[in-house]
C-alpha cells in the first residue's frame, strides 16, 4: 500500500483490487491520517476480496440458476457429456428453490439439504455428479468475476459410492458370443473385446486409422470429436484374433469409417449395442436362469404367471396346464463392460511368468494380448 496523497483537496489512496493497482478517492477525509486510516481498511478489505474471503462488488442479483445456465452454454456446450449434464440441470435444478436463491444467499447447508431431498430417488454416485456441477459452475463464475468467495459445494459431504464387481466376458465366452451376434455388427464388438475401447472411440475411427500391415490401431477421436475423452492419442497393438474382423469392417464399409451405418453415417451415441451383447448372451446360454411365462394367464392378467429357473426345460404353468414359454434372462453386462475383458486377456499370460518367478513390469508382447494400454 502507498503512501496517500493530496491532489486538488481530496485524499487519493493507490490500493491494490483483483484488476491491479489503481487510485481511490477518499472524500471523507480531511487530514493525512484519516487518510491513512481509510487506506489501510480499504487495503484489508481489497485483500479479502482478492483471497476469495469476501464477495466481489457486483450483481447480487445473480441466482444460482443463472450462473448454471451460464455455465451450460460457454463451458459444458464443448464438451461430450454435455447431452447428460444439461439433462440433469433440467430434470433437478430449473424451477427449484435452490436454483433461485441469489449467490450470496447460497450455502453448503442449503445444498446439502436439496441433495438429501433427492436422497431417495437418486444414487449416491448421481447425488455427487449435482454436487459437481454446482461446484464445476461456481468455480468458473470465480475465475470469470461473477462470483466470489469460497464455493459452497467444497464443504458439502460426498457421498461414498460402494464398488460394484467388474463384469466382463470370460474367455470361453467370447466365440459363441460373436457367434450369435448378427454379421453387420460382429466386427465392431470383436474390436471392442480385443481392444478395451470405448462406444465413443470404436465409432469415432476410421479407415485409415487402422494399420493391419504393423498392425497397429491409432485411437485419437470419440464419435465426431478430434479427442477422445483422455485427450490424448494412443497406438493399440492388434491381435491375430482381430485381424480377419478389421478386414472385413474394412471391406463392408460403405464410407471413410470403419464401423458406418448403411448409408455411410455415423452411429449416435444411442446405439443400441448393449442391448444386442445381452441378445447374443442369453441366445450363446450365459445367462443368470430362465424366464417360464404362461401366454395364456399373462393375457388375462392373472397373478404367478411366471416361474424363474436355471434352465429351459419344458414346463406347464400350474393354472391352466398351458405349456411355458421359456426366456432367458441374460447377465447383467454393458457394453462397457467388455473394456474389462483386457484383464481377461492378459492374466493368462501373466499367470505363466508370475509361477516361474519372471518380471512381470515389462507388458505382454503384441501379439500375445488382444491391448497394452
């Protein structure tokens, strides 16, 4: 802080504000000391400001749902779960009490307690992405100047999300599952189990992305973006396995993509891929039992008209003698579980070398293992 000044009667203070240093006028001051005195809690305050410990001068008009509203169409517009992010702004925030409280009204008790009103309806890993987005948007109203002070979402609790198992194709699964998937969609899923990759970065590539002569596969774009969701881009060995699919993706492909639609478009990212991995699974045998309805009982909407067993033996539905129609009910598997099967290649080669004692750091050789990530 400077020394004040006298410049035509009035007092000028150089303090310094979250812009820079500037000079302020201080009127109300008649001699140096006063002004002097004015200077140092203008300093103090100014610093606060500037440490995020008091809110800016500005527009305290600002709610909570305009400034997520802002962030929606100058930050999340850009990015791939935009789609996503905008759904749960206008499925839990636009018209609640939350969402029109001013800034500075807005506390981590206020937030914690329009979580917990979700609590019952939504998971925990659900409650901490709005927690996030609160706490994503305040913090580039901060670095934009639209708001300031400490970000009330940091002192709200996370809520701990359990870990489910892994679920991932076995080994012995793979062939009849490829087998009993239809051939225009065999090539994209032998990719996606030989090579962990994403639904994004799968029907993002393109031809020329795929070298079969070193074989090596070049991984840089998620659908229509030049990134993929790493932000960076990788070289994945290819498989023998996998080789004869790429060729095949290669030839059927009406356009410069590797997996196309009919007429040479791109899939959305509403493919309905997971849905035909669990077709193939419960038609391959993988499932979790067996679904035995009675058509006839289930049309006259009539009670226990279905059984739950571990096979498809023929059975009669208890009521009406009717025979039973047998459904399986395949695992419950993603598709973007099948990233979890790398694992699955690559342990049997691990096994190996970790009984004989071998150093296990150095990765697999290309050819062994369908991904070395």
């Amino acid at each position: 802080m400077a020394k004040p000044y006298l410049k035509r009667g009035t007092w000028y203070v150089r303090v310094k504000d979250v812009l820079g240093w500037r000079s302020i006028a201080v009127p109300e001051a008649r001699t140096k000391a006063e002004a002097n005195r004015h200077a140092a809690d203008l300093a103090m305050r100014l610093r606060r400001q500037r440490d995020g410990l008091e809110p800016l001068p500005g527009d305290r008009s600002l709610t909570l749902g305009k400034l997520l509203e802002w962030w929606l169409e100058n930050y999340s517009a850009r990015m791939p779960s935009h789609r996503r992010t905008e759904g749960r702004y206008r499925a839990h925030f636009r018209g609640s009490e939350l969402a029109r409280l001013p800034l500075a009204a807005l506390t981590s008790g206020r937030i914690e307690v329009f979580l917990q009103s979700k609590a019952d309806a939504l998971s925990c890993a659900s409650l901490n992405h709005l927690r996030g987005f609160i706490r994503t948007a305040f913090n580039a109203g901060r670095r934009a100047g639209l708001c300031s002070g400490p970000n009330p979402a940091a002192d709200v609790r996370k809520r701990k999300v359990a870990k489910r198992k892994p679920a991932f194709l076995e080994a012995r699964e793979v062939a009849p599952v490829l087998a009993r998937i239809a051939a225009r969609w065999r090539p994209l899923f032998a990719t996606a189990i030989y090579t962990g990759l994403r639904k994004g970065e799968l029907l993002g590539l393109r031809k020329k992305d795929v070298d079969l002569q070193r074989r090596l596969l070049t991984v840089g774009r998620s659908y229509a973006r030049n990134t993929t969701k790493g932000g960076h881009e990788d070289a994945i060995p290819v498989a023998r396995e996998l080789v004869p699919y790429l060729e095949q993706a290669m030839r059927t492909s009406p356009s410069g993509l590797l997996f196309a639609r009919a007429d040479g478009s791109m899939w959305s990212e509403h493919a309905p891929l997971g849905e035909k991995l669990r077709s193939a699974m419960g038609r391959a045998g993988f499932v979790e039992c067996y679904r035995h309805v009675c058509r006839r009982c289930k049309a006259g909407r009539k009670p226990d008209c279905e059984e739950r067993h571990p096979d498809d033996a023929l059975r009669r539905c208890k009521a009406c003698n009717m025979k039973l129609m047998a459904c399986p009910v395949p695992r419950r598997l993603r598709f973007h579980d099948l990233r979890h099967h790398a694992d699955v290649l690559i342990m049997p080669i691990l096994s190996p070398r970790i009984a004989a004692g071998a150093e296990t750091t150095q990765p697999p050789r290309a050819g062994e293992v369908g991904i070395i990530r």
